[in-house]
C-alpha cells in the first residue's frame, strides 16, 4: 500500500517509512482499496496544508493513527497533511485524511485529493473520465500567446469583451482564453455580471469571510457587436471552434437571455459553422426553451446534487428551484439540443446509495446525453458541514459511473465540452 506523505512547516514534502496512506469518503476514513490506485497524472499538483496533520493507517497497531509530530535525524517536526489536484479528465475517489481542527481560514478553491508514496511513484485513487489533450497545460506556451495577445486585440480595438479575455488570459491562465487569442478551439464568450445563485463554491465571487475568488467577475454586459463580430471569426477561422457562453469569470448567462438569443442569431446568419454552446445553472426554463430554438448546438447545464436539499444548500438559488433545472433539462433534450449534466462530484456525497436513487430519476426524467463528472472545486472540511455528511462512506464514485452506465447504455460520460461532429460516437 502507499506510504503516508506529510510536509513540514516549510513545505518540504517526506513519506514515512511504514506508516500507510488513508483517504476520506465524506467524514470517513477510508484505506484505498488497490484496484482504485493509479499513478498520479504528470499534470497533478501537490499541496501541503498547514496545522492540519494527517491521518494514517499503522499497520504495526492495525489501527488509524493521527500524525501531529515526528522525528527525521535528531530534528522533531510538525507535521502536516499532503494532497493533489488532479490533472483535468481524472476523477477523484478520495479526499485526504487530515483533521481540520488547526485549519485557520477557509482552503482555497481546488479539489483535494487523497495521495501516497507507491515505491518511487506518487499515486491517488482516481480513475481517467475523458482524455483532450487540447486541455493540457503544455499546450499552452505564453511565448506563442502573447505576440497573438496584441495582434488579436489590436484587431478588435475598443471591444470591452476582447479587453476582459485578455486580462483572463494574461492574469488568470484561463485556458478558455488563451483559446481565443490562438485562434483556435473552444473559447469563452462571458456577458453577465448578475447572477440568481449564491454559490459557495464560486469562482468568480467570494464573501470576505471566505478564501478570495480566483478571478474577478465581467462587470459590464457586452453589446451585440463586441459578441458577434470577434466570435464568428473564431467559429469561421479556428480548427474545431466551439464558442461557449457561461464562464467562471461571469454570473448566470441566462439573466442576459435575450442578448444571447439576438447573439446566437446574428452569429447564425453569418456563419453555420462551429459549435455553440450554453453553460448554465438552468434556473429559467423558459428562455432556455428559447435559445435552444435560437441556433444553440449544445447546453451544460450544472448540478452538485439530484437531491433538492443538498442543491439548494450549495447553490443558494435565488428566485427559481431545482425544479425549474431539472425542467431546463428536459426542455433542451426534448428539442433535440445535445444536453449536458455538469455534475460537480464529491467523495461521500456523490456516491451515497440515496444520491444514486435521485440521480436515476432525474436521468430517467429529463433525458440528458452526457454527464460531466467534474471534481468539485471547495474546502472539504466547509463542503461536508454546509451538505451535513453523514458517518458512513459512499459506494465510490467509479461505481455510480459503472452502475450509471449499466442502467442508461445510451447515456455517455466526459470531463470536456464536445463539438458537434463529436456529439455522438459511432456506436451511439
């Protein structure tokens, strides 16, 4: 089994001799079951979280221990637990095992993962959901970026939208972004600054009280002409274009309904090339109706849970239910538009035997095409307080993808947003 990893209070990370890496499923404490583990992806990161020391399983004393302090050489040193983000397409199994009491400000916005030391090799318990290599890191080489940084905004001088995607770009590393100005693939097309939810979760906007979002919200709704003038381009001009309303750097896109209805049009009488998508919270089932019937290709429609009570309590909606999302789904399949679930997974909540019931319903319902299994970005200690875990752990995340498929062979799974020649395989 893997060995524990644990870091000092500088960071530097160590494995311990014969102490055994543990995970967490919900509130607890797991030991991972080997046919789960796989070498980390080469584009994981690892984290070090100060005065949270980790928990281990002693095969010594056959019992969980609590790591807090250890000896390396004549030196005594506090320890504290060690976790990996994931490389994109990979879902993970496991948070890490750490108590949380020490933890003095709420974890930045990455999801947590569960990781060890398996001879030579870091590993976690994960398995791979979807593989774009246009989504790796190494194809995104600032060098190139910049140069086309000036020469596309130069191109489109004065455009509000073009000047927010560079500052994306440039400050965040938006990948989306960088997309634009390379002239290629899938692009962000932000519009709203408002939004009907209160996620705790959300990228683009933080209470003070919590961890500082990772990048500030569009803060102006652009003109018809700053969306469909730059953005035809990149459908008429890049390799596999895909346009995508709805990003982290913006509220909900569907408050500026009729801005993208009027959008999607003009764009459509330009050009029928390229993919449109939608990615939403789906609150307004009726404009959803209505854009769908606009020229739209494809929707993302987001979800942490088919459970009314686990949604609300991280979403916070304001002014519509997890009905009106569900009623959206089922609008947007019913039209024919390819329907995505973007369902924010999360060891322990995601794989309860009672979130699968729910889960199936609302398949059973509303008839999307495709679930997104994304990692959910969010402190795990304030995630399990905010859902009320329970003690027991779920039944793993790789089985409800397993059941999942056994029960809606037609249903198909990804981490990635699709163009339309890749809507349905072969097969399908």
């Amino acid at each position: 089994m893997p060995r524990l990893l644990f870091a000092d209070d500088n960071g530097t990370i160590y494995d311990h001799p014969y102490l055994e890496m543990l995970g967490c499923s919900g509130t607890a404490h797991v030991r991972p079951e080997p046919a789960t583990l796989t070498v980390l992806p080469e584009m994981s990161r690892l984290y070090f979280h100060p005065g949270c020391p980790p928990y281990a399983w002693d095969p010594r004393q056959k019992k969980i221990v609590l790591l807090e302090h250890t000896r390396i050489g004549r030196r005594r040193l506090r320890c504290s637990a060690v976790s990996t983000f994931i490389q994109q397409g990979w879902v993970r199994l496991l948070l890490p095992a750490m108590e949380y009491a020490g933890k003095k400000e709420t974890l930045p916005m990455w999801a947590y993962s569960a990781v060890g030391l398996a001879g030579e090799r870091y590993c976690a318990a994960a398995f791979e959901i979807d593989d774009n290599y246009r989504w790796s890191p190494d194809r995104f080489d600032d060098r190139e970026l910049l140069p086309q940084v000036q020469k596309i905004s130069g191109q489109y001088a004065g455009n509000r939208l073009v000047r927010h995607l560079e500052r994306c770009a440039t400050q965040y590393h938006c990948f989306a972004a960088k997309n634009f100005f390379l002239r290629r693939w899938e692009a962000p097309m932000p519009t709203s600054p408002a939004c009907n939810a209160g996620c705790i979760g959300c990228i683009s906007l933080q209470p003070a009280q919590s961890c500082p979002a990772p990048q500030s919200r569009i803060d102006f709704v652009p003109e018809l002409e700053e969306i469909t003038i730059p953005f035809t381009d990149h459908l008429i001009s890049a390799p596999d274009p895909i346009i995508s309303f709805g990003q982290g750097c913006e509220g909900e896109p569907l408050l500026q309904g009729d801005l993208l209805c009027r959008a999607v049009g003009a764009i459509r009488k330009r050009t029928a090339s390229g993919t449109i998508n939608l990615n939403t919270n789906g609150s307004l089932p009726g404009m959803v109706a209505r854009l769908c019937d606009s020229g739209l290709d494809s929707i993302r429609i987001s979800i942490n849970s088919a459970r009314p009570d686990l949604y609300e309590r991280y979403y916070g909606p304001r002014g519509y239910s997890f009905q009106d999302v569900c009623d959206s789904i089922g609008a947007a399949s019913r039209r024919g538009i390819f329907t995505m679930v973007n369902y924010l997974v999360f060891p322990g909540i995601s794989d309860e035997p009672a979130e699968l019931d729910a889960l199936c319903r609302l398949i059973d319902q509303t008839g999307p095409h495709l679930i997104h299994f994304k990692n959910l970005n969010i402190d795990p200690d304030m995630y399990l307080r905010r859902m009320g875990a329970g003690s027991s752990p779920g039944i793993g995340i790789d089985r409800v993808r397993q059941l999942l498929a056994e029960k809606f062979p037609a249903l198909q799974f990804g981490y990635f947003n699709r163009t339309r020649q890749s809507f349905y395989p072969a097969s399908v």
